[in-house]
C-alpha cells in the first residue's frame, strides 16, 4: 500500500458532533484505521487530546531507538523527559 500524506488535511476543522460520521466516511472510503487516526487528529481537538500520549510516546521511541543506533547508547531518563516535553510542546503549536 502507499503512504498517503496527509499535510494539507491540517486546515479544516471537524467539530466533535460531526467527527463519528466523518471516520464513518472515512473508513467506507477504504482508510485504514491508522490512516483515520493521522487525519482526524489533525482536524479534531478532542481526538488531538485523546490521541496526544499515544503521538509522543511513539515519537520519544523513534528517536530512544534512532540514538541508540546512531550513537551505540541509550538516552537518559532526563534527557527522554526533556525530548517528550519538546514534542509535547511542538504537537500543541501544530495543533493550534
């Protein structure tokens, strides 16, 4: 399967009422449910919300793993707090 990209899907803005139907839609398209996830966390604050511990431990995982590989050693814990804080920090600029 293709990745699909969904950068531009930021702009709009889905409110909590609309957002069954709209993964409804989504997944009648043929999305997958990681693909509805990408999309309606970008267009929802309450998806965003619920969504957010699961974005960030994800990312803090890639990088854990990238260093490690990259650097043959493991982070910190302070320095694991400060990259989670920092990605808590840019999901809540792109969110707003």
């Amino acid at each position: 399967m293709t990745e699909r990209n969904f950068e531009h899907v930021r702009k709009i803005r889905i409110p909590d009422e609309e957002a069954p139907a709209w993964m409804q839609t989504l997944r009648e398209g043929g999305f997958t449910d990681d693909e509805i996830d990408m999309i309606m966390v970008h267009c929802n604050a309450t998806y965003f919300e619920l969504k957010k511990p699961k974005l960030v431990e994800e990312e803090v995982e890639k990088i854990k793993e990238s260093f490690l590989k990259g650097y043959g050693k493991a982070l910190s814990e302070g320095e694991i707090e400060y990259i989670r804080k920092a990605i808590e920090q840019q999901l809540d600029e792109r969110a707003s």
